[in-house]
C-alpha cells in the first residue's frame, strides 16, 4: 500500500549551527528524548533521502522548511523529484502581516502543501489572538495548518499545546483544515472527542512510536475516526525505518490502516489543488 511520510527533516545541518532558543529546545529534545548521536545534526542529500524511501516503501513526504527564509537545500528536493516531495512551511504568528506575506510568496513560488507552527516555541496557545489572521490566511490559501500538540520532549511549556485550545479555533474557522501534530500524549482523549466533534480536524503521529499510541486512538483508527489519522515519522527524530516498521505492525484492518500510512496525507497534502 502506499505510504506518506508526513513530517521529515532533511536539513538538521542547517539547524544545527546557530545558538537559538529554536536550537536549544531542538537539541534538548534530540539529547534527552530521541538520544541521538552526532549523526542527527547533518543534511540528508536527495540521492540518499529517496534511496532511504524506496528501501521503506515510502512512495512521498512533506518536508519542514520555514517561510521566512526558504531553505534552498529543501528547495532542492522537489526540483529534483517534484511527485515525490511537498513542503511545510513554518510559520511564526507573533511576526503579524509580515509572516503572512512571506507565506503567501513561498505559497506562489514552491509546491507548498501545508503550514506549520509548534506553539511551545511561540509560547502562546493556539487560542490566542495572533494565530487568527494566519488561520484566515490558510483558508484564503488553501492550505492546512499542522500545529504540535501534547506534552512537548523539550523543557518547554506545555499547557500551550493542550488540544482543548483547539476547540475554539475550530469554531471560529470552521473551514479550516487543522492537523494536531506529534500526537497528544496525555490528552489523547481530548484529542479524539474533538475530531468526533469538528469534521476539519485530524491528528499526526509524527514523533511519537507507533507501538506506544493508546488502545482509544487505534479504537478510532479502526471506526470513526479511519480518514483522521496520518502517519509520519520525524526523521531523524524517529528513523523513518523503524517508525514505518512499528506502524505497519499495528492492529488495524487493511483498509483503516492504509488510509493511515498514506491514503488520507495524500488526500490532504498532495491533492491537485
């Protein structure tokens, strides 16, 4: 069945240079949680970026890049292999207009398929007025917003990212497609009441180890909640190897578990628009 990676870092060289609070937190995260070597801070090429895929069986993946200052070794991966990479663009809310202008040009000139803000480095929660204009921004564009929630790896803030903040942003843009990223964890049911509840909301199981989701998430996986779920694996964080290895293991029918490994990023991310 085909599979989508939908969060994968091909650029941790890039990140791994200067001294910011982005970094700091990135390094905290990489050290403590995922316990990665000195391997995680490098640059993945295409060449072994696609080899790596089509050794897992993973036919396209979303790549993380930010809208301010477009990285142009991301850039060169759907250049090279545009059926086989979309971008994420990442988005700062508390930088106002100019952010939505920088993402409206990225939009316009490279095939971005999704936008992406982690609330624990924004330090404020996505029920907080700044992130308002973006969300109108992405309806007017087309494009859906990934927000990082549940408890985050590094020590940072973590109420920011309760998914309960998200049951007011669904009201209020109720055309807006939203994607709980990197899971829940400890909000999982939190999480799953709201998607029962709002038709636009979904939730990535980016970073996190498929053998370690909740029996309530695979219960949804496998009912209500088939074409809400979307695997991705945050390489380097998680090697894209054993993530997918773990994934394809789950306890879900044929049909459930293939809208999770590819079916419904394709629908979202790589959908004709």
């Amino acid at each position: 069945m085909p599979v989508i990676d939908a969060w994968l870092n091909v650029n941790m060289g890039e990140l791994g240079m200067p001294d910011t609070d982005l970094f700091n937190y990135v390094k905290a995260a990489a050290k403590d949680v995922f316990q990665a070597g000195t391997d995680y801070w490098r640059n993945l090429g295409v060449a072994e970026t696609l080899a790596m895929m089509d050794e897992h069986g993973v036919e396209k993946a979303l790549l993380m890049s930010d809208a301010d200052a477009p990285s142009r070794h991301v850039l060169a991966f759907p250049e090279a292999a545009p059926e086989r990479f979309r971008l994420a663009a990442k988005v700062d809310p508390r930088r106002g207009m100019t952010a939505l202008r920088e993402l409206a040009a990225y939009a316009r000139s490279a095939p971005v398929a999704s936008v992406c803000v982690t609330p624990f480095t924004v330090g404020l929660p996505p029920s907080d007025r700044c992130y308002f204009p973006l969300y109108a921004t992405c309806v007017e564009l087309g494009l859906p917003l990934s927000l990082t929630t549940g408890i985050p790896g590094p020590p940072a803030p973590a109420t920011v990212q309760d998914p309960l903040h998200l049951d007011e942003v669904c009201l209020a843009f109720p055309e807006l497609t939203l994607v709980m990223a990197h899971g829940a964890d400890p909000w999982w049911n939190v999480a799953i009441r709201l998607m029962l509840k709002y038709r636009g909301l979904h939730l990535m199981t980016s970073a996190y180890l498929p053998k370690y989701l909740p029996p309530e998430l695979i219960h949804f996986m496998r009912t209500r909640g088939r074409e809400r779920v979307i695997f991705a694996s945050d390489h380097p964080a998680i090697p894209m190897g054993r993530c997918l290895a773990e994934a394809r293991k789950l306890d879900l029918p044929e049909p459930a578990l293939g809208a999770y490994l590819g079916g419904n990023a394709a629908r979202l991310f790589f959908a004709a628009r």
